[in-house]
C-alpha cells in the first residue's frame, strides 16, 4: 500500500556536478573567443600631415633666473619680456615650467599667469615622480 503523506526527495547532486562541469568548461574556452566584426572605415585625408610642435621649457632656479628655452630672462622683468618673446613661438605648443621647490608660491603662479596672458592655453607645472 501506497503511504499518501510520505513525500519525495529530489536529489539534485549529479545535476550540480554536470553544471559545475559546463562552468569549468566555459571558463577554459571563454578567454579564447575572439569576436571579429567588419567595419568599413572612411578614407582619411593623406595630403595633410600632423606636425608635432617642440614644446616650450621654462626652468626657474632659486635665485630667480627663468630659462625659456634657451633664453635667459630675470624674474622680475619676465612678465613683458615673455608676452614679446612668444610672438615668435607657436601659441598651441604645450608649456611646461619647472620650478625649484624652494621658490615661493606667488613666484611660480605669477610666471604661470605670464605664460596665460601670453596666450598659451596648454601649461603644466613639472612635478619629481
């Protein structure tokens, strides 16, 4: 005779053997897809080349002594110096001043501000590391 309230158990052992199985299977294969999709790309402009502008380096030593490049100019007078020494350069080149770490604050935001009004919009200070 048939007992009605004796319920049945589900064993689900083997079917969390077979999964972990495909899983693994899957994490083995996965890395090795590759996805390739054709695009077709516009024809770009060969006749105008991209020119890499020289940068422009401004060194500041502790006693006050900028260096533009190769130009020496003195900190006090940098300012109205600089604004006639950047007619000659390109405005879009990248700046990039270096300062002694012993230089007061104001000094090097005031040179930076020098560069800004000259009209050089790409400017970063030098950090060591």
């Amino acid at each position: 005779m048939y007992d009605w309230d004796e319920k049945p158990e589900l064993n689900i052992t083997p079917m969390v053997d077979i999964m972990l199985v495909l899983l693994a299977i899957l994490m083995v294969i996965a890395p090795n897809i590759v996805f390739e999709e054709s695009v077709m790309l516009p024809q770009g402009s060969t006749s105008k080349q991209v020119e890499k502008l020289p940068p422009v380096h401004i060194t500041v030593n502790k006693e006050g002594v900028v260096k533009v490049n190769k130009e020496i100019f003195q900190l006090n007078a940098f300012a109205d110096n600089f604004y006639n020494y950047a007619k000659k350069l390109n405005l879009k080149a990248s700046v990039l001043i270096s300062a002694d770490k012993r230089l007061d604050y104001g000094t090097v935001m005031s040179i930076l501000s020098a560069v800004k009004q000259a009209g050089f919009t790409e400017v970063s200070l030098a950090t060591s590391g």
